[in-house]
C-alpha cells in the first residue's frame, strides 16, 4: 500500500446558510465560511504523520514523518521530534541503536551517528517527484542497513544505492527477471522492498513483484512472484503488488502482498500462501503491508484492516486484531517479544509477545 505513501485526509462538510440579510449578507458568510476552510485545510496540511519505524534491539525504536521529522522509543516512551530535513521522508532502517539511516521524497539519505543527524545528502537528485503508477514513494524509497558500514536504498528509477558508512555509490539498475514486459505493463520498475540480512546478501522486490537477489557485488534474477492480472489489479488499487519482504539469512526471506498472501524464500521462492485472503477483499482491500521477520521461526505481518499474523516457522496464526480502528501500515520486531507497529494515521502499537497495546500517539 505505501507504501506505499500514507496520509490522513479530512473532510469539510458545509451547511446551507439561509438567505435572512439579502444577498449582502449571504456574500459576506460565505466569505467567512470560506476563510475558514481555507484554515481548516491549513491546519490539515501541517498535521505531520509517521510514516516508518525501524527496530534494532528490543526497547529502542526510531520513527520517521512526512515532515522530515524522527523521534526515538526508548524504554517506554517516545521521544520529542527532531527534525533532521525539510521534506517528507519514506524509511528508515537503523543497524544498532547508535546507527541508523533515513531516505526521503528528494532522493536525500540522513546517517544517524552516536546520538546526531548528519545533514542531508543528495544522493539521487534526479528522484525527486518521479513516482511509479503502482507505487507510492519518490525519489529514495527504501533503505535497509544489515551494519553500520553497509546500506542499501533503492529509488523510483529501480536502482539500488549501496552506502558503505561514509559514501554513496553511484546507482546501479537492478535488473529484475522479465522486466521489460514488466514496465510496458507498469510504465516503471520501482523498487517496493529492500531486505539485507547481510553485508554481502539482499533481496529486493519490485512493485510488479519481480524479485532481484544481491550477492555484495551483482543484482541477479531470483523470481516473478506476480501474474500479470494481480499486477493489473494492484496497479488499480495504487499499490504495489507486493508490499515487503523481510530477510533474516541468504537462506530465509518472507515477502507479503496486496492479495493477503507470503512467499517464503528458503533458496527459491515457494508458491503463494493465502494466510489473511479477507484483507484484499474487505475495507480498503489493500491485502498486507508490512512484514518483519526475527528468525526463520518468527516473522510479524499486518494488513490494512488492522490484523496481524504470527510465523512461527511452520505455519501462520489466524489474522489477530491489532488496531480496532485503522490499518496497520508498518511493523518492525527486534524480538519474539518485541515488535511496533504503524497505523495508517501513524499512532504506534506494541507487541510484547502475547498481544498488543492500545494505539499511541507518536508525536504530540
């Protein structure tokens, strides 16, 4: 879903005002009605939203807004927002508590150093507004970072970025398994999911579905998880087809869609698992959204309607209700027993490994 890009819209509902003063009078409550919302759709455009969290030990937690903002969860609370750029940011993965990295809409990457935001850093310029019919963000649209000398974001040209702590790499296309069909039938190769378990090993996932292994110094062809019908309908509900993947080993991955299926990667990808098949059918009908895998034997998925599931290395749990109100949209879990998780307005849940807390304002 975006993500897919995700944002609370409100809506103004206006009266009829009757007509008592003549049409003196009816001008100037319109006037006013109209100054307030123009306000009103102000105060709506400032709301800041988070938009990622990122994981790295049980207790610590980073979120990252569409205003550039981050803000840390440590112990038990959350931390005042710093703002680290002036635009809207797409992810964060941090290595350790002490190392992290931001990536943002302007193709823009932020390192987080032992307690400080390195200034922005332009590293794909020429991002900066593209965004592919199926998916959500622009310019660097994902990142991950097994280590804190080695990260890898992908951008909205289907290029994969490699920072090694200090520098940036020049881009290098990946080239997914039937691409060319692929973008005459998308118009892009976007980049949906980015997952590196490891310095020399990552996954990538294209928002047609197409699945591109890293070996630390080439991209290579691994997969096409989608038919083309699911990507048609994924391009209509304006979402990727496949939503994320997860990798803990070059030898255990896990991936989830827009239709409430995984795909597991034990050195080749299984056949698609329908494990919440009512989240592409009910609401929104957007399917999963995230995914967030500890080990071969836990893995955490969310959907839009709200419900996670539980891997615990053979099977999947039924959907479970996490957030009463709204869709999941992120989830990231340093443990069995630690997991957070992002609505769709940004409110933060945690799983302690048993259930999951009441939904909470990230920033105030």
């Amino acid at each position: 879903m975006s993500p897919p890009d995700l944002a609370a819209e409100s809506r103004v509902a206006a009266r009829r005002v009757p007509v008592v003063f003549g049409t003196l009078a009816l001008l100037v409550v319109v006037a006013v009605v109209g100054t307030h919302f123009v306000r009103a759709s102000k105060h709506v455009a400032a709301r800041t939203i988070p938009v990622d969290v990122s994981c790295p030990t049980p207790g610590v937690c980073v979120v990252v807004d569409d205003a550039g903002n981050a803000v840390w969860y440590r112990g038990h609370a959350w931390s005042k927002a710093t703002s680290i750029q002036p635009d809207p940011l797409n992810r964060v993965s941090c290595a350790t508590p002490s190392f992290c990295v931001a990536v943002g809409v302007t193709g823009e990457a932020e390192a987080y150093r032992s307690g400080v935001w390195s200034p922005p850093y332009s590293v794909v310029p020429e991002t900066a507004g593209l965004r592919a019919p199926s998916s959500g963000p622009t310019g660097l649209g994902v990142v991950s970072c097994p280590v804190p000398t080695r990260c890898v974001a992908g951008d909205a040209l289907g290029r994969a970025i490699v920072f090694d702590g200090q520098t940036w790499q020049p881009p290098t296309v990946i080239r997914f398994p039937d691409v060319s069909h692929r973008l005459r039938a998308l118009g892009h190769a976007d980049i949906a999911a980015i997952s590196c378990p490891a310095p020399t090993w990552c996954a990538a996932v294209s928002v047609s579905g197409d699945v591109a292994l890293f070996d630390g110094t080439r991209w290579r062809d691994s997969a096409s998880l989608q038919s083309i019908s699911d990507i048609e309908s994924a391009r209509y509900k304006a979402v990727p087809s496949v939503a994320a993947v997860s990798c803990v080993s070059r030898s255990f991955c896990v991936a989830v869609d827009a239709f409430g299926r995984a795909f597991t990667y034990r050195g080749s990808w299984s056949e698609a698992e329908p494990i919440d098949p009512d989240s592409a059918q009910v609401g929104n009908g957007l399917g999963l959204s995230a995914v967030s895998c500890t080990s071969s034997t836990f893995c955490m998925a969310v959907d839009d309607r709200g419900d996670a599931m539980v891997y615990d290395g053979t099977s999947w749990s039924a959907p479970t209700q996490a957030d009463p109100i709204l869709g999941l949209a992120r989830v990231s879990c340093a443990s069995p027993t630690f997991c957070m998780a992002l609505d769709d307005l940004g409110h933060a849940l945690r799983y302690d490994g048993s259930g999951w807390s009441a939904p909470q304002a990230v920033e105030r």
